[in-house]
C-alpha cells in the first residue's frame, strides 16, 4: 500500500471515533464501507452530474433511459438525483431525506449494491443517533475522485474490508481470507505459470466460485501485475451471503472493474457462471457446510445429468460440501487442445476432512479417486492451525491442474509448511498466528523448485512425492466362520420364552417347563442341543413345533460364540462372524491373496476373503506429510504405555449394583482438567453404557487433550482412553501426547498406540521434574483466572439497578484485564515487563512507536539491544575465564557495535568456555537466537546502505518482514525474564555465613526499578550488578561490563553498559546516550 492509500485508509476509518458508544466496533464496517463506496462515486460523477440531469430530462422509457444517462455518465454506473452529497449538507436536520433522494437516484446496479448492506437501515439509525449529518460531513472533507487511482482504490477498499474483519466481526472474519494465507495461494495460483503470464498480451480470468469479500480474487490479481502490469486480467465470483457479496461487488465497481461478474446466490443450486471457464480458480470455502439447503439441486444434477455436470463423480456427505466446491471448480477449468494450450489451475484452501474422510465406496472416495485417476491433483499443502480468524483447526491448500508438467505426471507433492509461521503479536479471534513475507517466499519457492527438479530428487525433508497409485488402496474384507458351543442357562431359557417363535406355539408355557430341566446342560455340536431339547420336550408329552425356522431360532438362542466352538454353515458355506470380520487397506499393487496367506492364515488358517465386499478407495492420510520433530530415538506409545481395557456396566434406570456398592464416578471430557479427585464427578449415567476404570497416575484423554491424574484422585470411569505409563511417572509423555494434534478423526486403539515417542525425552527424571513445575504454574494461573470476572448475576444482589452497576464494573474490570494479559500473548510485551532494563525499555520503545521510520528504527535497536545484553554476559563469561585479553579490548577499540556483541557470543562458543549462566549454551540451540540476530544485523546494514530517501509504505514493509524475527529471537532467549540483574545497594552482615543483601531488580522498562531484599550466604559488594548462576552458586558479578550510577548530566540513577575500550579507559554508555568514564587494570 502507498504512503497516500495508507493515510487515506486511516483518514476514511477514523469516522469510527464518531460512531463509538452508539455502534459496537464489530459494526464499523456496515457504516465505512457503503458511505466510501458512496463517496467514490459521488466523486467520479461529478463533472458528468449536470449532463446527466439534462439527459435524464430529455429521455422516456426506463429502457432506454438507463442506456443514455449510463452514456452521459461515462461510467457503468449513473445518478439522476439533483442531490449530491455535499448538498446533503444544506439541511442538516432532514440530512436522511436527502441522503436517501440521493442513494435513489443512482442506477439499479448500484441501489443493489447498496441494498446489501442495509443502507437505508443504516442511514435512519444514524440519523436517530444524531450522527448522519456529522458522518457525511467527514467524507465530504475526503476527495476519492480521479486522483485516486483505480489500483489505489483497490488497495484501500481492501484494507477497509480487512479492519472490519478484524475489528471482532464473527460473520465477517468468515466470508474474509486473512492477507497472508490470500498471498500464499495466490503464489501457488499463478508463479508457476511466469513464463505465460509475462507474454505481452497475456489475458487472464479468475474464478472464485465462494468469493466472501474478493479478497482471494484482488489477490491474485495483484500477484499477476507484479508479474505483468500490462496482463488484462477479469474477476468473477459468487457469494451466497449478501453483505459480503455486496462488498465484493463494491471492491470491483470502486476500483473500475466490471462488477457485474460477481453473481449472488448458492453456487451448489444455481451456477452463477454457467457455461463458463477460466483460466485461475481459487477459493476458501466454508469449512464443514452443510448442503441440506441444495440437496434437492445437487442429487437431480448428479443422477440426470452425470459427468455431464458438475457433481457426476459422486456426493459427499451432507454435512460437508466441501468436495462439491471442489467439483465445481474442476467442471470450470478449460479444457486443454491437442498442442498443449489452454488449460487451467486451482488453488483451494480445506481442513483435513476432505482428504481422508469416506471409506472406500464412499461418495468422499470416490470424488478423490476420480480426481487422482484424472491426474488432476498437483500438490498438497500442510499449513499452520491457528491461521483463520473464525477457526483454530488445521488447514490444507490443494494445488490443482489439468496441464501439469510432463516430468510430475502421475505424482503429487506434499509439502509440510506447518511450522512456517509467526505467533501474532495480538490475537483477533482464533488468528493466533501468521504466515511471513519471507516464508511465503520460502514455502512458494521450495514448492517452484520442487516441480521444476528431476522427479528422482526431492530438495528438502519438508517435501515429498508421492505417486498417485501411493494414495489409492483396496479394502478387503476377511471373514473367518462363525463357532458356537450350546448351553442352556436360566438367561437364555428367559430369553426363549419372550422370543416370538415360542409365543406362537399352541402352549408357550408348557413348551418352556418342559424345558426347564435341561437348565445347565451345555453340547458342542448344534444337532446334539436341538436333539436333546426336542427328547426333552417329547418326554413332558409336549409337541415339538415343526419347520426349519423354529429349529433354526432355537439352535441361535442357545449357540454361545466360542474360539473352539462348532463352524456354522449356510448350504455349502461358512456362516461369517460379523465380530472377527475384519477390514485391511491394502496398496493396490498388493494381491490379497498372498496377504491372506502370508499374515492371516498362520494364526486363522480358515479365514478367507470375500471378494463381493472389495471396495478400491482413495485418500491423501496426514501421516504422510509427518517428519522427524526431533533428533534421537523414538519407540511407539505401546512400549511406553498400557492402553487399559478393564470396563464397569453401571447399571441402568432401576437396576441395583451388584455387592450394594456405589454407583462408578463418571469422568467426562469436561471433567477432565477441572477435577482434582473423583470425589467432585458426578456419578455415571443410568444408561449402562461400558466405560474404562481409571485412577490417579494413569493418563487419560484423547489426541491432543490428556491429563495425568494427581496421585490420590481415586476411581472413577470414563469413555475417554487411559494409559498406564510403563515408564516414569508420566508427566514428560503427557506433555508430548498433547503436542500432537487432532486430526479431526477420533483414532482406534491401535492408531494410538502406534503414535512415535521420543524416548529419551520422555523418560529422562529431570524432564519430568521440570515439566511438573510448568504443570504447577499452569495450575496457578487456572486457578487465579478461575476468580477473575465471575458471573454478574451471581453476586447475591437483589436490586435491578445493582445489578446494572455490578455488569458495569465488571465490564471495566474486563477492560483493564485486557491490557494486563496482553504480555501473555505479545513476546514483545513480555519482554518489556520481564526481560533486563535494557532490552525491555528499547521493547517499549518499539511497542509505543506509531510512524514506519519509528518503528522501523525501534525493531532494528531492539535487534541490537537483545545482542548486547547477551554479549555482557557471554563478555562477562570470557573475562572470568582467560581475563579481559587484549584480544577482547581490540573488539571495543572503536565503540561497540551490533557485530562487536555477535562475535563476542561467536568467541564464547569457539573457545568452549562451560557459561556459569547456563542459559547462554542455548544461544545457538533454542530456536537459534545467534542466526536470527545475525540476520537482524545484515537486514540493518542492508538497509542503511542503500541509497535515497525510502518512502513510508516501503519502511511499512521493512518493519514487516524484521518484526517477525525480532519476534522469534525474542521467544528463543525469554529465558532472560529469569536471569535478573540484581544492583546491590548494601550488604548486611546477620551472622556467620549469612548476609541480607537489599537492593534494585533492573527488570522491566520502568526506570524506578523494584527493590527487592533477600538473604545470601555470602557477601556481595555494593554497587555492584549481579547474576544468578544457578546451580553453580555463586552469582555472577557484570563489573566492569554493566554498571549503575548516577548520571552527571541528569542527575538520575542508570544502567550503563560497555561501549568503547582505550587502553585501560573504559567508556560506558546508557540508554540516554550518557557516558560514564572509569579506569580498569590494563590487559593481560
């Protein structure tokens, strides 16, 4: 965005001040966005207005009426109102009246337009609120005439439309693609195709068939004119909800574009662009959306028209259309000619549903059978959870293509870019995280570089290509005969009698007693029983009944399933025991056969496959896109932990449990991180369903929520999965099966226990103990958060009007609650309140910075800061370690600069000095601060270096892509927040080995640093700065590098660290830039 676009964004949505207290902000937009769109045109025909007036005098017939003033206009788009918007202002009490003769005079297009968003509704509550006339007036004060180019109008309608998306708006954050996930598609869209966009007159169309706010499609747009800015390029679109599609249509109609392509309406029952294709399809539709509405539509296309339509390779289910956007886009791709040309590619953003949800001969299956059989699929993409502003799931971009390079035929490529991402410095809504500049350039190139690569090569462990036989399998069905041994029980005599085939007997009660004596007796073979229950019912003089169906329903009443039992038959056949059926996913080139020989028939030599059941089916499983997350040796769950089996029958409504014992406690999946002991569940339900027996040490959960229950928690059940660790107490384990993410599916028994654990890790005494004090203080802030905002209605007060001033204090407190966890979220945050003064008041600096050179400059001195911080200490490591060498005092000779402090870090490592601060051993492990400060460094001498005057949209754009890495080198060192730097202020002597030492925390950007007092078994001199340098001991003295002194310039108290060296002239200097001048030994 331009420095102009970016002001004038800032000037049009400042009119939300004007709106506070009687509009929620989540309602801004509905106000901004119509009355810019209303602004823009009331701009652009102005110099036409009076030649419309005349034309529309002079011209009948609505017809031709809208031809001429449309001609007379000079835009697709007209008004034949006397009123502009600036004579609205003539009249400020009947501003409405006018405004609305106004809106009426424009063509239908736009008076549609307008209708989306309720204008007239907005127009009276304005009024009403006595805001109407000051509101026009403000954009009245605001010129979007021809000076505002269409490409600048494009670029600030669009960042209107993401303020309201992300001012809280639910609706609107659904129909919204955030920028940077829009970015990264719309590279995946077109870079591979730089060779046919920059053609001189290249001509291209675009589709985005759930097109929200065209956000996608303006895009991709934008991607294509960087590419070509010659290149004529069209959008089209559809969108069911009509305030977003109104915003699209006010997207293109501002920024000159045809507005007309964007259809209204359910894209499933009405095709808005029948008879179309284009060249690019891209969407984001909504995950999960039912089709119940468009069943009717969607079957009748399906069954009459076939491949003929859209939906010919078949219907997922209803509760997910998903897979039906998908047909749609791929029915609108153009077909490809004999010579190659033509052609077109998809980029489509889904959850993990779509890729696996469906079993083989499912309606899901087929679709993706068809769609890998056809060739069609080109990539997958696994991307950050988080990313949305409406949900946190896990998403994947699918890259789809009719013309896909001869050389990746009959392959697709998965790519894992899940841990490509940067943590928001605020979350909006469920968006926690972001996807970088620099890594959509790195995901987009590695893909580019992947697909131009000899297909034998795969450039990096993030990729791999698979073929497209990899994700088609066969289901087989494998039976094995059913076996039953015979008993008569009391149970089973109870059931006989109610049974309907004894009822319709001549004498039930007769029959039943008559059998009564054989209570007990059990047979192996099923013509042993029946003879005996027939000799037996013959003996008491009663009739046996005749007919197969009677024998037959007895001969099932008493057969008892058993391994060793008699195999059942029906005619020639086994009779199947739909129990032992099992299903096997076998890899198509596999014959099932020799699976059955090789792996069932050793240990179930009568099993056998039933061929009528094979189903061949299609799907693209997460585990593929799985890397190693760690070095070291992993083993599966099941070697680690026992998956516990034992269940209870609570007994249901009006049964007794059996020994007069209690009813079981029911631990639910609500329960599960609430509860501290069984005593606080409540009992099981009265439904008898089975449920697993748990207690304290055992794990219990499902993928990616499980607790370790305390010790003492007691029984209770649950339905959830328990795990007994085999190994340690458990705590390490838990931690790492909450790392592991739900993929939506609830997995068996044996996919969890196939689950890959680092064993080492999980394992290791010291990483349980400490992973036990992080469960601690998550423990104490639920519990300190648990109090804070109770339920209003709760407090006990009984006046209305008390209650009214409960909700409002609550509401403040809400507010102010707010701002204190913001540095919860916000590493820079963090930092101001916790890291060293030094780093936390430059965190400031940057955090309350407003202009892009500011804060531009405030990122780079942070970067800096961060260095020298780290570079004291590992200074302060050296000097102990081989004195402070000649060597060393060179580095200062000319003032310390960014570099000075990495090397300093550099020469810590190479000369394998074990750091008292053990932390500083990290700097190169934990999320790599030492590289990430590097490229800080380089970013900043790139950037002074280079030549003229860089204008504000520029610095934007530089603070962009640095603020990330100031970002992550800020988290990979947040072990600073517990290394304080205690001044000494005075040392009190109590008694033989032991001292009180008092003096200033230099924690935090406040410059009156916390006092603090505490005890020390030895003595520490005053004026000094000190670091723990647990577990060694003896803290770590910063002299000479890092002092506290009172300043002879300001008279005030400051932390001055190391700066230059001359000989034994050590010159120290503060944030302030104040010098401090003292003399230190000469070198060794």
């Amino acid at each position: 965005m331009s420095d102009g676009t970016g002001h004038l964004s800032k000037l049009v949505w400042s009119v939300a001040d004007l709106l506070r207290g009687d509009f929620k902000s989540s309602e801004y937009g509905r106000v901004i966005l119509p009355f810019t769109v209303l602004r823009r045109l009331d701009c652009l025909l102005a110099p036409s207005r009076q030649a419309v007036l005349d034309e529309a005098e002079r011209t009948d017939g609505e017809q031709e009426r809208e031809q001429r003033l449309t001609a007379a206009s000079g835009w697709p788009f007209y008004n034949s109102s006397r009123f502009s918007m600036e004579s609205v202002l003539s009249e400020p009490d009947h501003a409405d009246r006018l405004l609305l003769a106004h809106v009426n005079g424009y063509s239908r297009n736009v008076r549609e337009l307008l209708d989306g968003f309720e204008f007239e509704r907005t127009v009276n509550r304005l009024h009403q609120a006595r805001l109407l006339y000051r509101v026009v007036a403000q954009f009245v004060s605001i010129d979007l005439g021809q000076m505002i180019t269409d490409d600048h109008m494009e670029s600030l309608f669009e960042e209107l439309v993401r303020r309201f998306a992300e001012s809280g708006n639910e609706a609107s954050g659904e129909h919204y693609t955030p920028r940077d996930v829009a970015h990264l598609m719309a590279g995946f869209l077109v870079s591979a195709d730089s060779d046919l966009l920059t053609s001189p007159h290249a001509v291209r169309t675009i589709l985005d068939p759930a097109c929200g706010t065209a956000g996608l499609l303006t895009e991709a747009a934008s991607y294509i004119a960087l590419m070509n800015p010659q290149a004529d390029v069209t959008l089209y679109g559809q969108e069911i909800n009509r305030e977003s599609w109104a915003i699209s249509r006010a997207t293109m109609m501002t920024s000159g574009r045809r507005a007309s392509t964007i259809a209204f309406g359910n894209v499933f029952a009405e095709d808005g662009h029948q008879g179309t294709a284009f060249d690019y399809l891209v969407a984001n539709p909504p995950f999960g959306v039912d089709w119940k509405k468009s069943e009717y539509a969607v079957r009748s296309e399906h069954e009459q028209l076939g491949f003929a339509g859209r939906f010919g390779a078949g219907l997922p289910r209803i509760n997910d259309g998903s897979l039906l956007f998908l047909q749609h886009m791929l029915a609108k791709m153009k077909p490809v000619s004999a010579s190659g040309e033509g052609g077109s590619r998809i980029a489509v953003i889904f959850n993990g549903s779509p890729m696996y949800v469906g079993g083989a001969g499912s309606g899901e299956s087929d679709i993706r059978r068809w769609i890998v059989e056809n060739d069609w699929l080109e990539a997958v993409v696994a991307l950050p959870d988080h990313l949305f502003y409406n949900t946190g799931i896990s998403t994947y971009l699918w890259v789809l293509s009719n013309r896909k390079p001869a050389q990746r035929r009959g392959q697709v490529l998965l790519l894992n870019a899940q841990d490509q991402w940067q943590r928001m410095r605020r979350s909006i809504g469920s968006k926690r995280k972001y996807i970088t500049s620099d890594q959509i350039a790195e995901i987009t190139g590695l893909y580019l570089e992947t697909i131009s690569a000899d297909p034998a090569q795969q450039p990096d462990d993030r990729v791999r290509v698979v073929s497209t036989h990899e994700l088609m399998y066969q289901r087989v069905t494998i039976d094995q005969p059913l076996r039953l041994k015979y008993e008569l029980s009391e149970e089973v005599l109870t059931r006989l009698a109610e049974s309907r085939v004894i009822q319709k007997t001549h004498d039930p009660a007769a029959l039943v007693a008559a059998l009564r004596p054989l209570v007990g007796s059990t047979w192996t073979r099923g013509q042993e029983a029946v003879t005996a229950l027939r000799r037996a019912v013959a003996s008491a003089g009663v009739s046996w009944p005749r007919g197969k169906v009677f024998e037959a329903a007895v001969r099932k009443a008493v057969g008892v399933r058993d391994g060793d039992g008699e195999p059942q038959r029906i005619g020639e056949a086994y009779e199947p025991d739909p129990e032992l059926r099992e299903f096997v996913h076998l890899p198509l080139q596999v014959d099932p056969m020799d699976h059955l020989r090789r792996e069932v028939h050793p240990t179930a030599p009568d099993a056998w496959i039933d061929d009528s059941r094979t189903r061949v089916g299609c799907e693209i499983p997460s585990a593929l896109f799985y890397r190693p997350e760690l070095d070291g040796e992993f083993e599966l769950l099941r070697n680690l932990a026992r998956l516990e089996t034992t269940r209870v029958h609570p007994p249901q409504r009006g049964e007794e449990q059996e020994d007069g014992a209690d009813r079981p406690k029911h631990l639910r999946a609500q329960d599960l991180h609430e509860a501290d002991s069984a005593v606080e569940l409540p009992d099981a339900p009265e439904d008898g369903v089975a449920l697993t027996l748990c207690s304290g040490g055992m794990l219990v959960g499902r993928p990616g929520n499980w607790r370790l229950l305390p010790q003492g928690f007691g029984e209770a059940a649950t339905s959830l999965f328990v795990l007994q660790p085999l190994r340690g107490s458990g705590q390490a384990l838990c931690e790492w099966l909450n790392s592991r993410k739900d993929n939506g599916q609830y997995p068996s028994a044996r996919d969890l226990l196939d689950t890959h654990v680092p064993v080492d890790l999980v394992t290791d005494s010291e990483v349980e103990s400490l992973l036990e004090t992080v469960q601690e203080g998550r423990r104490a802030l639920r519990t300190t958060m648990s109090g804070i905002l109770p339920n209003v209605f709760g407090s006990g007060e009984r006046d209305v009007q008390g209650v009214r001033n409960e909700i409002r204090a609550a509401a403040h407190e809400a507010g102010l609650i707010g701002e204190l966890v913001r540095p919860l979220d916000d590493p820079i945050s963090r930092a101001e309140w916790s890291f060293p003064y030094h780093a936390a008041a430059l965190s400031r600096r940057y955090r309350v910075s407003t202009h892009p050179a500011e804060r531009k400059d405030g990122l780079l001195k942070l970067g800096e800061g961060l260095a020298r911080v780290l570079g004291v200490l590992a200074l302060t490591e050296l000097a102990a370690s081989n004195g402070f060498s000649r060597n060393l005092r060179k580095q200062f000779r000319t003032g310390a600069t960014f570099g000075t402090w990495l090397w300093i870090l550099d020469r810590l490592e190479a000369e394998g000095i074990e750091p008292r601060i053990q932390q500083l051993a990290t700097v190169r492990d934990r999320g790599n601060a030492r590289a990430l400060l590097g490229h800080i460094k380089d970013f900043r001498n790139t950037s002074h270096h280079a030549h003229g005057v860089r204008a504000s949209h520029q610095l934007a754009e530089d603070v962009e892509r640095l603020e990330p890495h100031i970002v992550r080198a800020i988290s990979a060192v947040s072990w600073l927040s517990g290394t304080h730097w205690d001044w000494v202020e005075r040392c009190e002597y109590l008694d033989e080995g032991s001292y009180r030492i008092v003096g200033l925390r230099l924690r935090g950007s406040h410059p009156s640093w916390e006092p603090f007092e505490r005890p020390s078994t030895q003595p520490l001199r005053p004026d000094r700065i000190y670091v723990d340098s647990a577990p060694y001991g003896a803290p770590v003295d910063l002299w000479p590098f890092a002092v506290v002194s009172l300043c002879e310039e300001c008279r005030t108290r400051e932390l001055f660290l190391l700066n230059e060296v001359r000989d034994d002239q050590l010159t120290l200097r503060s944030l302030e830039e104040h010098s401090l001048e003292m003399t230190y030994g000469p070198p060794e």
